[in-house]
C-alpha cells in the first residue's frame, strides 16, 4: 500500500477533513435528535395528563415508542457507517476472482432488483478475472454502488454491471439508466454526509471510496441529468494461475 505522507500540508488537509466530518455527523444528529426529544416530551405530558382515557394514553404512547424506535435505530446506522468510514480499514487481500464475488452479489440482489421492477445483467463474469483484493470489503464497496444505482430507478429500469481486465487491472463497472447526476453533484458524492436521497446519510460511497483506495485502486462516476450513471472500479490485477 502507499506510503503515508507526513508533511505539512498533509497534516491540515487531515485537520480540515476531520472538521468537515464533525460538522457532518453533527448535522445528521440534529434531526433524529429533535424527533425524540419532542416525541419524549410529548410522552411526559400524557402521562402526567389524568384526564386521557387509557386505551387512548396506551394507542398515542405506542406510536410516540414506536417513533423513538425508529430514530434510535437512525442514530445506531449513523454511528455504525461513521465508525466503519473513520475507524482501522484492515485489509487482508488476496487473489480475488472478481466474476465470484460479482455473481454472488447478483444471487443476494436480483430478488429485491426484480420486486422494484429493475433488471439486472451481467457481462464479462463467465471466465475468472482475477484482482489482489480483501473479497468481503470489496464486496461492501461494491453492494454500495448498486444499492446507489437501485435507489437512482425510483421507477424501475436497468442495472448493467461489467467486468473487464487489461493486461494490469481488473474492471468492474455499474452502469445504471436512473436519474443521473448533475457536474456539481458528482464533484461532491464521494464526500462524507453529502446525499441526493431523502433519508441518505451520505456515508456509503465516502465508505466505497476508502475502501478502493486501500486497495490501491480508483473510483470514477460519470453521470448525466436524465440519462444514468457509470461507477466504474480499478484494482490491480494478478495472475488466475494463483488461484
């Protein structure tokens, strides 16, 4: 892997992304925050309210819990993705066939795919194409993309995932004809608590990000408004012979 770099420059570039990630998180905490401490006042208040028939206090406390619930559920995601974003990455590669780890993704994802009325195809994954890779972190940065292409087809549509190699790396793109990305938006969708989705935290391909460059591979999108995005993956590749 690469050699860390201590210089200067180094150093504030680190001090300024760690700003950017406290006020991130600090953002995101805010609103699921606020939710459960008017859902918890609001609780107090009909408890302490004498005159409430029960059947009604115990139906407004249920769905008051059941709001708590689910905010609590929000801020453990949150936390979970920021600690995986900012904690160790350890990784363990290894010869990699990249067409298995391909296929098993398809097995896990085409029955959601099919329910939202997405097709997904394949192409390149009948022959091995063998990449130095930790299979199970790479198979999270590659569940990211996809799930970014599923949530892009609010309508449906298609997914079309790729793999190519060259004489020195092997290729992994996802190809999706969803709702695009505008120049400004591709400029910021690798970093951290940026999200185009409702609900998105924006960790996820800040997270995919890491996880190529600790492989000493890249992570290139092109999108355009209306007409689909591409992520494309490069690692480096080794001989199928070692498999």
């Amino acid at each position: 892997m690469a050699a860390q770099d201590f210089s200067p420059q180094h150093f504030q570039q680190t001090i300024h992304e760690m700003s950017e990630l406290a006020g991130g998180l600090a953002h995101e905490l805010r609103n699921p925050l606020s939710t459960m401490m008017v859902n918890l006042k609001l609780l107090a208040e009909d408890l302490q309210d004498s005159d409430i028939d029960s059947d009604d206090m115990r139906r407004r406390s249920l769905i008051k819990v059941e709001t708590l619930r689910r905010e609590a559920d929000r801020l453990q995601s949150l936390f979970d993705d920021f600690l995986r974003l900012v904690g160790p990455c350890d990784v363990a590669p290894r010869d990699t066939d990249l067409s298995q780890v391909v296929r098993r993704l398809l097995e896990f994802f085409e029955p959601l795919a099919l329910n939202l009325g997405i097709t997904v195809s394949v192409t390149g994954a009948d022959h091995p194409n063998v990449a130095l890779a930790d299979e199970k972190l790479l198979s999270q940065a590659l569940f990211n993309i996809v799930i970014n292409a599923q949530q892009a087809l609010p309508h449906g549509g298609t997914i079309e995932i790729v793999l190519s190699q060259t004489e020195q790396a092997s290729i992994i793109s996802v190809r999706d004809n969803g709702v695009g990305m505008s120049k400004e938006d591709q400029e910021r969708i690798f970093k951290p608590f940026f999200s185009t989705k409702k609900n998105g935290t924006g960790l996820g391909l800040s997270m995919t990000q890491r996880i190529v460059r600790d492989h000493d591979g890249s992570l290139e999108v092109i999108s355009q408004p209306g007409l689909g995005t591409t992520f494309t993956i490069t690692l480096p590749r080794t001989s199928p012979t070692t498999l």
